[in-house]
C-alpha cells in the first residue's frame, strides 16, 4: 500500500512542481528579473509539501511536517522575495542568461524544469515523514523540533548579518567576514542544509517497521548537492571572484566554504 501511495505522490508531486516552475518562467520572462524564480520555487515546494504531508493525515505527525514545510518556506521566501524586489536581476541568472545569448528563453525553461526535478526528492522527504506509521510523538520527532528551530533561526540571523553589513554604504566593495559569515562562507546555506535534517529524523524508524523512511534522506542529500556543487556557492562566488577580486580569494583562503569551522590564518 505504501509503494502504490509513494508512486502516486510522487506523479503528482512532480507534476505540480513542473507546474509551478512553468509559471515561474513567465513570470521571469515578463519581469526580466530571475530573482522571482527563486521566490516561487521556495513556496512552490513549501505548499506542495505542506499539501504532501496532510494527506498522509491530519494526526499530529502530519501537522508537524506541514507546519516545518510553510514556516520554512514564509521565512525564506519573504526573504528573498524583499531582496528580488531590491535588484533588477539576480546576478547568478544574469550570468547565465547572458551567457546562452539569443538561446536563453528556452534554455531557462529547461533550467527552470530541471530545478522543479530537484524539488521533488525534497518534497517527497516530506511525504515519507508524514506518512511514518506511529501513534504520539516519538524522540526522532523532539530532535527534529531542535533541528528545524536552530536551521530557521541560524540562517535567519545569517541573512540579517548580511542585509545589515550591505546596507552599510561604507562597506560597499568589502568583504562580509564578521559574525556567522566569519565561521562560514554561506552559513545561510549551511543552515538551509540543517534544516532537512529534520524530515528524516521523523521518518527513519530504528526498529525496522518502517524502511521506507530511510528514502527521507535524499531531501537534505539533494539540498546539499544543490547548495554545494550547481545553483548556490558555485556560481555565488564565481560573481563575487568577478566583483571583489583578492579580497574574495583571501576570503576563501581563511574561511570554510559551507561546514562552519574556526577561520585559518591567512
């Protein structure tokens, strides 16, 4: 029953996120501001894995991976919807769209469709953990409560140390290296990256009665793939190796990329 249930969440799962994403391209397209993107793909997969949780039931397990996905996705999503509205284009997107010249139309809606494939082990993560067969709340469930609490308040303070520090005219051209940002290079992503910890921490029973929630860890894995290796520190400090030169590279000589750690001496 289970398999049958997964395979139809995840048909519909990826269908509404193709959906989400097509519209996120016209909308892109309209604007010509490819911050939107980003904006609509944070509450895309916050609602559809909110809706993916609640029917698996609306027991107390359920409520709580809804309430992670919609809390996670209204912090996030505001915010980066206010600094979208700030700039006229995302300077990561700009990039590329630049680079795919005449092409970039159809290129970005392939990217966009390759993005709402990326949500999908995310939002599955969700399902997986809501549908874990357990009456009450178990320790997996407290700890993920922890989690998820320290993920939304850590990446939210890291992304208030840097709306703070650009604000500053006089800091136009520097390098943000003080509070969380001197442990870590994008502790705002490190902190995005915590926060899936949780669905897993709900779904994966120890005692065997429940293996499917073993799958919940391809949500924090995808994040972190997307985080590490296409869409966040890659092209984010491409720009800003464009834009601060030696300092950056200072910067990254003296401060881990994503883990956070004591900076070395440069």
């Amino acid at each position: 029953m289970m398999a049958l249930n997964s395979i139809v969440a995840l048909m519909v799962i990826a269908a509404a996120l193709s959906a989400i994403m097509t519209a996120a391209w016209l909308i892109q397209q309209r604007t010509g501001n490819s911050g939107w993107v980003d904006t609509i793909w944070t509450f895309g997969v916050g609602l559809t894995g909110a809706a993916s949780a609640l029917t698996a039931g609306v027991e107390v397990r359920q409520l709580l991976v809804a309430a992670f996905a919609l809390v996670w996705a209204l912090r996030l999503g505001l915010h980066i919807a206010r600094r979208s509205a700030r700039v006229a284009d995302d300077p990561r997107y700009a990039a590329m769209i630049k680079e795919w010249g005449a092409d970039a139309p159809r290129r970005m809606f392939r990217f966009l469709q390759i993005q709402a494939l990326a949500g999908i082990p995310l939002v599955m993560s969700m399902f997986i953990a809501a549908s874990r067969p357990c009456s009450g709340l178990t320790i997996g469930d407290a700890a993920a409560i922890l989690v998820m609490t320290i993920a939304i308040l850590g990446e939210g303070l890291a992304d208030r140390q840097l709306e703070l520090f650009q604000a500053n005219t006089g800091n136009k051209g520097a390098i943000n290296d003080g509070g969380l940002w001197r442990w870590s290079r994008h502790p705002n992503y490190f902190f995005e990256f915590l926060g899936w910890i949780a669905y897993p921490l709900i779904a994966i029973d120890l005692s065997g009665h429940y293996p499917w929630g073993w799958l919940a860890l391809a949500g924090p894995a995808c994040m972190y793939w997307l985080l590490v290796h296409v869409s966040g520190i890659p092209p984010l400090e491409a720009h800003m190796l464009r834009s601060r030169g030696d300092a950056f590279r200072a910067y990254q000589r003296r401060t881990n990329a994503f883990f956070p750690g004591p900076p070395r001496r440069d």
